[in-house]
C-alpha cells in the first residue's frame, strides 16, 4: 500500500500512530532501506515468516497503542530456529499483556535480524516557529546522555545534509578511525533529502522517529521506525 493511502486508512481508524510495519512501508514507498517484516498472528505463522526470510529473525509486537516496543517485553532478538521463534511468541504474548494491559495487538512482527552497524537516528518534529525540523544524531547512548544531535529545517538543501552530519561531535565515529571503515555518508545524506521532501509535502505526518539506522560502509538501513499523524480535522 502507497503511503498516502496508508496515511488515510490511519486517519479514517481514528489513529494518529502507524505501527512499525506502516512506518516501514512508508519508507519503503520513499526507496529508504529498511527491515521490512511480515505481521504473524499465531506462532506457527510467525515460523513460516521466519523460514522464508531466513534465521536469524527479530520478533517486535505490533499495536497501536505501544510506542517503546522493548519496554514491554515487546522486542526479541537474535532467533535462530523455529523453536526459539515459538518460544518467544508466546513469552511476548504473555509479557505484553502484563506489562500493557488494555493494549490493542494486531499481531506480532517477524522481521530478518540487521548486521549491527554505526547507530544513528533521524527525527522529524514540527517547532512552533520554524515548523518541520529535522534533527541527526548518534544512536543510543550518545544521544540520551549527551545530546549529541543536529537540527535543520525543512526543506533541507544538500549542503544542510552534509553539514548537519559534520555537525555532531561524534562525527569520528562515523568517519571511520583507527582502521574502521567510515559510515556510508551520502546513503545517510539521501534519507536526511528523502524525508525532507517528504515532510514538506506530507503535512499530515506530524513526527517521524527513525531510531535506530545502522550506518554501514556501504548503505544505512533503518531497524525502527514510527510516524505520527496530526489529528485529523473533525468532518462535517
Ligand atoms: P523500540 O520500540 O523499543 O525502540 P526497536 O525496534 O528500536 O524497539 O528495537 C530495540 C532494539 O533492538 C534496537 O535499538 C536495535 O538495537 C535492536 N533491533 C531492532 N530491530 C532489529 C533488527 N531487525 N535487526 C537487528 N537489531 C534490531
Ligand atoms: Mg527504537
């Protein structure tokens, strides 16, 4: 499904949060690598997800209502076989409905397991003065703790991309030192372009949290990701 049709069908269920799949076929539809996974709703289902990605595989709960995934026990890593896929459906199950009682499931996203690389994440949110923002950060500890991030506003020029990147004091990492293979620094330039455009056309997205992206030698690929649409106007 385009995402503007996916946008609607949200907007028509009375939601303003897209599941993590959604996002992802957002960014699909817009050509940003990403994890694409498959929504199961039994453990057996999940398996046959598995076996046609191949292991190992990721499992993440799928609801409207959960924005932190892992706070809930809804994220499992590293699944090898079928066994440890059924396994972990069902502890998921059982963790989600303790830990977030009340929460609607769709079901259970099976998704193929990332080469880690250099974390960093994308955000999109809308200032009062400046409207659409993007910001660039190191992924993880570095942007908790330290506050390492970028901003520039939408629309983004291509020199706002590179130097937003150059921008954070954690650039070294990304750089590549001591041997490391510097991060593929356009693929993450395209993404900061690609949602740029995006959001400036796209008014109904109110933010966009990509966190993490795995930054790699070459490429970057987004292993999260969450879009939240404005309200919509009340009809008539
Ligand atoms: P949350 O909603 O808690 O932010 P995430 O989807 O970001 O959930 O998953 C939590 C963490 O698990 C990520 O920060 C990342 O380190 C790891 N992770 C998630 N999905 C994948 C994946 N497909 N491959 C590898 N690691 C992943
Ligand atoms: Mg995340």
């Amino acid at each position: 499904m385009a995402s503007h049709a996916l946008i609607e069908r949200a907007r028509q269920q009375g939601r303003t949060l897209l599941t993590e799949l959604e996002s992802k076929q957002v960014l699909h539809d817009l050509g940003i690598p990403t994890t694409l996974g498959q929504l199961a709703t039994s453990a057996e289902d999940a398996v046959h997800a598995a076996e046609t990605f191949g292991y190992p595989v990721v499992l993440k709960i799928a609801s409207p209502d959960i924005i932190h995934k892992s706070d809930v026990g809804g994220v499992q890593l590293h699944l090898q076989d079928g066994e440890a896929v059924r396994q972990a459906f069902r502890a998921m199950q059982q963790s989600v409905a303790t830990h977030a009682p009340g929460a609607r499931v769709d079901g259970i996203i099976v998704q193929p397991m990332a080469t880690p690389g250099v974390e960093v994440i994308v955000g999109m949110s809308k200032d009062a003065t400046f409207g659409p923002v993007l910001m660039f950060g190191l992924g993880g500890i570095l942007v908790e703790v330290l506050k390492d991030v970028a901003f520039r506003i939408v629309p983004l020029s291509q020199p706002d991309a590179t130097e937003m990147i150059h921008d954070i004091k954690g650039f070294p990492l990304l750089a590549g030192q001591r041997g490391t293979a510097p991060a593929d620094l356009e693929a993450l330039q395209h993404i900061l372009l690609t949602l740029s455009a995006f959001v400036a056309s796209t008014p109904e997205v109110k933010e966009i949290d990509l966190n993490p992206i795995y930054a790699y030698p070459q490429g970057a690929l987004a292993v999260d990701a969450r879009v939240v649409l404005e309200e919509a106007p009340a009809s008539a």
